[in-house]
C-alpha cells in the first residue's frame, strides 16, 4: 500500500459515506412534505414516527462523514468547518432542532405544541439538504479561502488556513450554480422522502398523495441537476501536477475524468438508470411501493461518482476562488501516511458495522406503520 493509494482509498471511503448521507436524506425529504402527505393529525404521526425510527441513522452518518474527513484529510476539515462555520452551524443547528422535535412534540407540559415541533422538522427537511447540497457543490464552483503552510512556523498562532472574507461560508449561497445543486439535492430528498413513506407507511391516503407529488418532485429535479451536471461537465476545471503540486484550470477538466475514468463513468450511468426505473415504475404501477430501493442505490453510486470525479485523477476537491494556489487536493490536504495505514485497518471493520444496520432496519421495518400499531405503542413519538 503506497501513500498514494491510501489517498486514493480515503477520498472513496469519504465519498461512499457522503452518498450514504445523500441517501439518508429521505428522513429531511419526507419531513419537508409533512403537511402535504398528512391532512389528519393520524396521518401526520403515522409519518412523524416512520421517519423517526430512521432520523438517528442519517444524524450519525452525517457525524461520521465528518469525523471521516477530520481523521483522513484534516486540512479540508480546518479549512471548511473553521473557515465557513457559519454555513455548517447552520446545517448543524437544523438537524439538532429536528432531534428536539422528534422527542418533544408528544411530551406532557410541552408549551409549544405538537404543530410547532412539527413545523421544525419541515425546517430542517428544506433547510438539511438545501444547504448541505449548497455546501457540496463548492467542491465544483470553490470557496473563498487561503491557505499558507508557512504559518505553521512562522505565524503567531499557527493557524495556517482562514476564510477571505467575512460571509464565513454564507458567500457560498451567492453562488446560483450553487443554489441550483442545493435546489435539487433538496427535491431528490423530497423524491426518497416520498418513495420511502410510500413503503413504510400502510396508508393509501398518503401512498396516492405521494404518487402524485412524485410527479412534480422528479421533474424539478432532472431540470435542475441535469442543467448543474452539463454546465460541470463542459466547464474549466481544477487539475493540479501531481509532480510539482501546482493547480491550474483545465478546459471541461470533469468530462476529461469520465472518459479517463471510464469505469466510474459506467457505474454513474447504472446508477442513473436505477433513479429512473425506480421512479416510473412507482409512477406508472398503482402497487409498485418498493421503488425506494433501485432508486436509494442507484443515488448513492450516482452521488459516489460525482465525488470520484472531483477528487480523483489529479483534480482539486475543494478549489479556492481567492487564492487558486491554495486549492486542496487529496495529495496536499491529506494525513500522515502512517495515519492512513493505521485507518485503513480499522475501516476493515465498516462492513460488520453495516451489517448491523441492516439487521437494525430491518426489525425497525418488519412491521409497516399503521393507525392500529401506533395506537399500541407506547414508545411512539
């Protein structure tokens, strides 16, 4: 195992936890329709509680893609969330409101009511996936950032990287190519949302309101991630000399990664023709209610690639629009290699890990959610 490879290895371990995440995001997606899927108190539980056996899932993940990126590439970590903390505390905030509001909005002496706690968990079903996707999309369009080694022998505090102005990562919500992927990021977690519930949830009421908001939930999402993808691919990149470690623009420098990358281009196309076929089949079929699936795994290898793309074949993950210099890259931003080595046996444990979530979800799901199984339940939310 080179220091190469094991750069290689991590920037895909990191990738493959963040398509996870984008996956995971059907709890933020089901949670932004909660008033539109559920017109009765009844149907707005039954939904509140097929999430919320999931909501801890999607929490932690998103915790370990971040502890993953600390341990493996701890400049970008320093850099993005200490330098745009104001966008990540946001996102972070969203997601600590919408644990408070699983566990409090059934609560004696709740002061707020139920409604209000539920109107939370809508907030954080727009506000999650919007900015996390807005947050994403830097890795293609950069942020404001600079970064100088040399402080860390030569500055007072040793604080080697800092942001370029004063927005502190809010800068990134200027951007409309920005604003465009977090827009669709937010309606494909709207289309998982609806997939999932239509599985989870024994009701037809919601089940054809879902089919219904499939529809419009698709079709704003192709027109936005289709646009964000063929403006991406037809774009100057950020290419850097694996020699000297210089960065400079390259022309339609992500196209030239696809077709270098041949094999991750092949795996973005099974992926996309998974999303569609699970969602015209739940479309066109009455009782097809299991297209959370071809479509959940097809989103995670189709999320997978686009990270693949950005962080592989000699390209800056994270450009710096102030300083193009300090873009990083998984050669310049990465741990030691005996840190890597040393993760990379401990990640050898992930698929014992994985296997236990399985089996998890699938004791949480032996059952669908019904009006007659939350009414027994006392642990309900």
């Amino acid at each position: 195992m080179t220091y190469e490879f094991l750069q290689q290895y991590w920037w895909l371990i990191v990738s493959l936890l963040g398509a996870l995440l984008v996956f995971l995001m059907f709890v933020q997606g089901a949670n932004s329709m909660l008033f539109s899927l559920g017109h009765t108190d009844d149907e707005r539980r039954m939904l509140v509680n097929s999430t919320g056996r999931k909501w801890e899932i999607t929490f932690t993940t998103l915790v370990t893609f971040g502890g993953a990126f600390f341990a493996s590439f701890p400049l970008f970590y320093s850099t993005s969330f200490g330098g745009a903390y104001w966008l990540w505390m946001i996102i972070l905030f969203s997601f600590v409101l919408q644990a408070v509001s699983y566990e409090f909005q059934h609560k004696l002496g709740n002061l707020l009511g139920t409604r209000t706690f539920q109107w939370f968990l809508v907030l954080n079903g727009i506000l999650g996936p919007l900015l996390l996707g807005g947050a994403v999309a830097t890795f293609f369009n950069g942020s404001n950032f600079i970064v100088d080694k040399s402080e860390m022998l030569f500055g007072a505090g040793g604080v080697i990287s800092h942001w370029a102005n004063g927005s502190h990562g809010l800068d990134a919500l200027l951007d409309p190519w920005n604003l465009i992927f977090g827009l669709a990021v937010f309606f494909l977690a709207r289309i998982l949302g609806i997939l999932y519930v239509m599985n989870n949830v024994n009701d037809e009421n919601i089940r054809s309101r879902g089919s219904v908001r499939l529809v419009g939930a698709t079709v704003c999402f192709l027109v936005l991630f289709l646009a964000f993808l063929v403006r991406t691919l037809v774009k100057d990149g950020y290419a850097y000399d694996p020699a000297t470690g210089a960065i400079a623009m390259e022309p339609m420098k992500y196209l030239h990664n696809l077709l270098d990358m041949w094999y991750v281009a092949l795996v973005l196309v099974v992926g996309v023709v998974l999303v569609l076929f699970g969602i015209v089949k739940t479309i066109v079929s009455k009782t097809y209610i299991r297209g959370i699936w071809p479509v959940g795994i097809g989103v995670v290898l189709v999320v997978l690639c686009l990270l693949l793309t950005v962080g592989w074949n000699h390209t800056a993950y994270y450009p710096s629009n102030a300083d193009l210099q300090s873009s990083l890259t998984i050669a310049n931003s990465c741990s030691s290699e005996f840190t890597l080595r040393t993760m990379f046996y401990v990640s050898l444990l992930v698929p014992f890990v994985l296997a236990y979530i399985a089996y998890a979800w699938s004791k949480l799901d032996s059952r669908k959610i019904d009006k007659d199984e939350l009414a027994g339940d006392d642990e309900a939310y």
